[in-house]
C-alpha cells in the first residue's frame, strides 16, 4: 500500500504540539466570551445561546451517519489521487444529507422548539438559524476532516484560532451595539460559512480538484452506518440532562448548568484535544501497514501524556472552582462550581473510551462501539430520571459523568478482546497520587491566607504547579513514563 510518510512518536508529539498551542488560544476564548456573555446576557438568555448549540449538536449525528470515523479509517496511507475522490464525493454527498435534514427540521419547527426550548412559539425563530448554523459547522468539519488524514496539524491548527479570534470578535460587535442571542447566533454563522468556504477553496488549490468517486459511499456508509446509534447515543450522553432539565428546571438553571458544563469541558478539551486530534489517522495508517509496535507505544504515550496533564488539572478544579467562577460570571453562576470537576472527570472518560473506540475501528468490529456507547446513554437516562427530579444541576452532572466512566470501562474491555494495548497503570496511579496531595496542600494553602480575585487564582495556580512539579521529581514520575524522545529515535533506526 502507498504510504505518505514514514510516522514516529516524535512526529505524533510534535503535531500535537502545533494543535497544543492553537487550543490553549482558541479556548482562551472560551475564557474571554464567558464573563462577556454572562455579563451581557445572564442566566436565561445564556441558556437559550447554550440551547442553540445542543440542538446543532442534535442534528449532526443525522447528517454525518458515521461516515467521518470511516474516512479517517479508509483513506490515510492511500494514493493523494484516491484520497480526493473519495473526499469530494464524500463531502457531496454530506451536504445533500445536510439540506434535506435541515429542510424537514424546518418544517418540524415548533415541534423543535418544545423539545429543546420548552416552547413550540417563542423561540421558533431560532431554529433556522440552528439549521444554518449546523451547514456551516458541518463545512468546517469536513475541512478539518482532510486535513487530519494528511497530518496537517498546522491548517487545522490555523481553523481553531480563526475561529476563536473571529468568536470573540463577535462577542464584541453583539456589547457594543447592545444586540442579543439572535444577533450573536447569526454572526457566529457567518464566521463559520465564510471560514468553511475558504478552508475548502484551499483544499482544491492546495491538493488539486478530481472526479468524485462516488462508489465509495456504500463501503463508507457500510462502516459508517453502524456507528449512527453510537452518534445519537452520545448526543444522549451529551445533551439529555438538558432536555431533562428544561422539563423539571428552568431556563436560568440550566444557564448555570451550562456554564460549569462548559468550563468542566473546556479544561479537558485544551488538554486532550492536541493528543487526541492526529491519533485516529496515525493509528489507522500504522495499522494498515502493520506497524504495530509503534501503534502501541503512540497509544501507550498518548494515553500517559493525558493522565499527567489531567488529573491536576481536574483536582485544582476542585479547589479553585469556585473563585475562578467568581471571576468568570456573576454572582448567580457560582452555584454550580462544584460541578466543574465532575464534569471534567465524566469528559476525561469519554477521551480515554475514543482512544479504545478507534481500536475497534482498525479491527472493524465498530458496531461494538455502538453497544458501549448505547449502554451508557441507557444508563445515563435512567440515572437521569432518577437524579434530575431530586437533585437538579448536581445530579445531571453526577447522571452523564457516571455514564462516561461506564463508557470507558465497557469499551476498554471489549477492545482488548481483539487487539490488546497496554497501559501503563502504575504511572496512572502515580499521577493520581501525586495530584490529590498538590490538590490536598493547595486547599491548606487556600484556606489559612486570604488572596483573592485574579492574583490570588495566579497565585493559587503558581503553587499547584510547584507542588506538583516537585512530587513528580521525587516520585520519578516522568523517566520512568514518559520517554518521547528516546522512542522516536529507536523507531528511527529500525
């Protein structure tokens, strides 16, 4: 089989190093809209914009029917010329699904409505827009999609901060002229359409237009297909608590909620995202051309890289949850920082249940993610009846991260029914070890001195680290889990 290139460990790392930094940017957005929107919109109308994209979120699965996890498996390690075939007429055939799904949502409007607005007439205007905004998003996508089959960790990088710089700028536009959710949903739209065309005018430039294959469809949908209940169940795991809480809270709750959803996510989205992005692709082209051994140790690093950046992470979340949502929003948002960690630790399980999920891609026994994935969206919603009633916010949290852990423990233990890749345990447990103390002395720290606001978070944040760093280095943590470097070159000589 016609490869690309030659793939390393340390070209995977230094990849993720490209998307590293363009996540901490384009999130740092996250952390500027928060405050502006919170501030700008409050509770309830932070909830609408939250409601918007959940239902964006809820039309996706429909429309890509699992054919992008079957292009990120069939197409890397394939000529340049078979790959733009099958991307073009792959793409072609996405966005006819798009238009005749968006055409039935529109007419299904105030139906729509009810379901995620709690209102069949208010906010029916929202739903062409949702509509609009679900075509822009899935151009982008599709973008981002050709370029992780060709390694281009810079050109998807260069997506994540244009869209980040051009968020914020209409953040901007909507305070300056006093504008509302309607108006900041619309220029969001116009950013991702306008970024969505120019990604694919580039893709023709760049790589050359051909003839779409259209053949590939059914062997993508073959693969695919199977996958669409694993879509729509991870939609569940995602978005049902909203949908629970819009029946036995209100609006402005689950504005709370969402904003503690957003900032548990967001953490693990900058840490996890870089190392997650490439992973797929690489693991599918070494797969394909038997190279096993480096498949393992890139699973293996990438699954240690993630441990030892998150579990402080999600532990310091813990402490400083709540100043940090002083800092970030008003006064009624704080409530709901205890949630930040809960949710962060429910997202990490999803992260490290993807990576086994992809393995059962590569063995094409897909529909086994399905299963999982399913099982734990059943879980989730019978935790969910049984929480939400009772505890609101807190038990939808507790409901979707309990289905997470689920997730990943059932999805671990069925890939390794076919093809077995070790972790590393003891630096796992080493990790947790060495966090919950730094989260354990930072928590004195915080509690016997009196730093607030901004300073205090930095100075907090400074002495996390600190601890942490030296816990590491008396545990010898890192020489004995994580050796990037030596294992690319040994790779290198082979």
């Amino acid at each position: 089989m016609w490869k690309i290139k030659s793939l390393n460990v340390n070209e995977f790392f230094k990849n993720a190093g490209f998307i590293a930094v363009s996540e901490v940017i384009a999130k740092l957005k996250g952390l500027i809209i928060l405050p502006l929107l919170t501030h700008h919109f409050g509770a309830l109308n932070y909830g609408i914009w939250s409601q918007v994209s959940v239902l964006v979120g809820t039309i996706s699965p429909l429309i890509i029917l699992g054919t992008d996890s079957a292009v990120l498996r069939y197409l890397p390690g394939r000529t340049p010329k078979e790959q733009r075939q099958c991307y073009y007429a792959w793409s072609l055939f996405i966005l006819t699904v798009a238009i005749f799904v968006g055409f039935l949502i529109y007419i299904l409007g105030s139906s729509v409505s009810l379901v995620f607005f709690g209102n069949g007439d208010k906010y029916t205007t929202f739903i062409p827009l949702a509509i609009a905004s679900m075509m822009a998003t899935i151009l982008v996508n599709l973008s981002r999609t050709w370029f992780r089959i060709h390694n281009d960790a810079k050109k998807y990088a260069l997506i994540n901060l244009l869209q980040a710089i051009l968020s914020i700028g209409s953040v901007v536009i909507v305070m300056i002229r006093g504008e509302g959710v309607y108006q900041l949903v619309t220029y969001n739209l116009l950013i991702d359409l306008t970024l969505g065309v120019v990604m694919q005018a580039l893709i023709v430039y760049r790589y050359g237009f051909s003839k779409p294959k259209f053949s590939i469809i059914p062997n993508l949908l073959k693969f695919g297909i199977p996958l669409v209940p694993a879509g729509f169940a991870m939609w569940g795991l995602n978005s049902m608590d909203r949908l629970f809480l819009v029946k036995y809270s209100t609006l402005t709750e689950i504005g709370i909620y969402s904003v503690a959803y957003s900032l548990g996510y967001l953490v693990i989205q900058i840490i996890v995202n870089p190392i997650w992005a490439m992973f797929p692709n690489y693991a599918a082209e070494l797969y394909n051309n038997n190279k096993i051994e480096q498949l393992e140790e890139i699973f293996q690093q990438s699954i240690n890289a993630i441990a030892f950046f998150s579990f402080p992470a999600i532990i310091g979340l813990g402490v400083v949850g709540k100043p940090l949502m002083s800092l970030l929003t008003t006064t009624e948002f704080i409530v709901g920082s205890g949630l930040i960690p809960i949710i962060a630790i429910g997202y990490l399980s999803l992260m490290f249940a993807s990576y086994y999920e992809v393995i059962l891609g590569l063995a094409y026994r897909q529909y086994y993610a399905t299963i999982s994935i399913t099982l734990a969206c059943v879980l989730n919603l019978i935790l969910n009846i049984i929480l939400i009633p009772r505890y609101s916010i807190t038990g939808a949290a507790i409901a979707t991260s309990s289905a997470f852990v689920f997730q990943l423990v059932l999805s671990r233990w069925i890939a390794n029914q076919y093809i077995i890749l070790k972790t590393n345990r003891s630096f796992i447990l080493k990790v947790i070890v060495a966090s919950t103390v730094m989260g354990c002395c930072v928590y004195v720290i915080a509690r016997i001195t009196e730093f607030q606001g901004y300073l205090g978070l930095l100075i907090f944040s400074a002495i996390g680290i600190g601890i942490y760093a030296l816990i590491v280095l008396w545990m010898k943590i890192l020489p004995n889990g994580m050796m990037f470097a030596s294992t690319a070159t040994k790779y290198e000589e082979k």
